[in-house]
C-alpha cells in the first residue's frame, strides 16, 4: 500500500489520459490510488496486462537466482 501510494503522488502532477490496470487485486489497489488524483480519467481494468505464466511460477527468489538461469523470461513463452 505504501508503494501504491508513493506512486500516486509521484504521478500526481502529470497529464494522465487513462489508468491501466490488470484484474489482480494489488493492481486495482495501486490503480485506485492513483485515481484519487485524477479521478476525471477512466481507469481500464485489462487482462491483457495480466501477469505472464513461466516456468518458475511458484518458485522463490532465492531458488531461481540460485540456478542462475537468467532473465530471458520470454523464451518461455
């Protein structure tokens, strides 16, 4: 929350023309804090922009970096 709310007033002082966000809920909630400042914009909930599924889904940090596997997330897709 505190992240979502560093964003929305880092955001607060430019021209948006609309707020994007995927169905997740921590995604809502940082968009929600973002329209607090421009709320005469829509904000457009997508599932396009929802998060990617990749062979390491469920896995922790510590065990990905460990296999040393790189960034190259896209090659799995």
């Amino acid at each position: 929350m505190r992240q979502a709310q560093l964003l929305a007033n880092r955001l607060k002082d430019l021209e948006l023309t609309a707020i994007y966000s995927s169905p997740l809920l921590r995604a809502k909630q940082t968009a929600e804090a973002i329209s607090a400042y421009h709320s005469n914009i829509p904000t457009i909930i997508s599932e396009l922009i929802n998060e990617i599924k990749t062979p390491y889904d469920g896995y922790p940090i510590k065990e990905i970096e460990d296999k040393k596997v790189g960034c190259f997330l896209w090659n799995f897709i």
